[in-house]
C-alpha cells in the first residue's frame, strides 16, 4: 500500500529532476555558445567583460570568463592579471579549495609579477575563511597560519604582512581552543595526565594566546585533583604572577592550601624564586 501511495511522489522527484539537469545543461549550452560567439574579439574586450561581471557580483560568470580570457590569449599580460582575477572571483563565489588551487598555480608561474604579494596574501584568506568550529579538525588552520606566515615572511614591509598578522594571532588562539576544549574533556573524564598534556601544550606552544591564563588554572586544577599539592600551587604561582588581576587566579589560589597560599604571596610580593622563572619553569 505504501509503494502504490510513493510512486507519483517518486515520479514528481525524478521529473523535477531531469528538468534540473536539463535547465543546467541548457544553460552551459547557451554559455559555451556565448563564449564561442566572442572567442576572436580583443583581449582587452574580453578582459573589461569579465571584470564588469565581477563588478556586477556575478563572480561564477566572472570567473570562467577571465578564464577564457587566459586560455584564448595565453602569452598576453592580460593572461596573467586574468589567471590571478579569476581566483578572485571564485574567493569572492567562496570556492576556496579552486581559488587555493589558482593561486598556488599563479604562485608558482609568475613568483616576480607585481601582484605576487597580494596572490600570497588572497591565497592565506582563502584558508583562514575557511577555518571551522574547535571541536572539529584544524587542518585548515594550520594552513591559515603557515600562508600568514609565508605573507610575513617574504613582504615584512606591506600592508598585507600587518594585516597577516594580526590574523595569525587568531589563529593560533583558535588552535590553543582546540587544546583546551580536548583538555577540558579528559579533565571532565578524570583522565588527568591527558589533560595536563594538552593545557602544558596550550602554555609551550601558544602562550600568547588568550587561552593561557585559564590553562594554568586547569593545570591547577587537574594537580589539586590528583593530590599533587606542590604542583598544583607551582601552576598556580605562575598564573599569580604572569596574569595577577585575572579571575583565572582568583580561582586556582582559593583551591590551594594555607601554606602555599603563604609561600605564593611571598614568591610574588618579593619577585623571586620560583616565580620569576615564569612560565618557562613548567618544562
């Protein structure tokens, strides 16, 4: 009785379907028609008509066009400006993986063009737009950072290496997330070495990050949970005396004993001892 009821349903599907298909392969009819119409006109037309598709916001149209602009004239200068708008156009369509890939290409043809810097810096956007939520997998992060990195490195004195930077950093804060939301979880589960692998990781790795203040404090934590009172107050001491105002320290001293509530004060109050050896001292 079911399959009676579902097959007009089935059959509307799979009409609408074939219709689909058949509009987009009408379409791409039309477009390859529309190209071949204009194959033989001047570069210089072809390249203004691509580029008032993209003003135009129609950056899948904009970008198969400088395309054919690079294919119908491949040894012309309007080709390599063409190559390298043309993944401009898709970053802008966010077709990331096929921008990356026209870049890295572009990259690797024209390394002495005028425009190198700003491929480099388009091609770390492409990744870093690209970055997810912590708790999933970070592979594009670390992409985003060693392309911020690459901008940095090879064109310290422009624009784009300042904003590169500035990016950088959110990136490695979004990498030291994903340490401590990993952390957090082994805490959660009483699986305390685990934890403090991760949280000793955030503060070598990524101490200048946001997220070292509370991984000192869960580094405190996970020592007081496991007895290991001395430990516990040496995270805590650090955090005094590197984040001193935080709430993050706040917490972890009221967790601690009197008399290494007593020793932290002096460390701090007098500069010296464990203390001033800093976060370094946890390695």
């Amino acid at each position: 009785m079911n399959n009676i009821h579902s097959r007009p349903y089935i059959l509307s599907l799979l009409i609408a379907l074939m219709l689909t298909v058949t509009a987009c392969a009408s379409d791409q009819t039309k477009e390859t028609k529309a190209l071949e119409l204009i194959k033989d006109r001047p570069v210089e037309e072809l390249y203004n008509r691509a580029a008032n598709m993209l003003d135009a916001g129609e950056y899948k149209k904009a970008a198969k066009a400088f395309t054919f602009v690079d294919t119908q004239y491949p040894y012309s200068e309007w080709a390599t400006r063409a190559q390298l708008m043309a993944s401009y156009a898709q970053y802008k369509d966010l077709q990331y993986p096929e921008a990356i890939a026209g870049l890295d290409r572009y990259i690797q043809l024209f390394p002495g063009s005028d425009d190198i810097a700003y491929a480099y810096y388009l091609r770390a956007l492409s990744h870093y737009e690209q970055i997810v939520d912590v708790r999933r997998d970070q592979g594009t992060t670390v992409d985003a950072m060693e392309a911020f990195d690459a901008v940095i490195e090879r064109f310290p004195n422009t624009s784009y290496a300042r904003d590169a930077a500035l990016k950088r950093d959110l990136t490695l804060d979004h990498l030291a997330g994903k340490e401590m939301t990993v952390g957090r979880y082994y805490q959660k589960q009483g699986i305390f070495s685990a934890a403090l692998k991760r949280y000793l990781n955030v503060i070598k790795e990524y101490q200048t990050t946001t997220q070292t203040p509370e991984a000192l404090f869960r580094m405190v934590e996970s020592y007081h949970a496991l007895g290991l009172d001395a430990e516990s107050a040496r995270a805590a001491a650090i955090l005094g005396y590197n984040f001193p105002g935080s709430e993050w320290y706040d917490r972890a001293y009221a967790l601690l004993k009197p008399e290494y509530k007593a020793e932290i004060d002096k460390e701090i109050r007098d500069n010296k001892g464990l203390v001033s050896r800093t976060i370094d001292s946890l390695f």
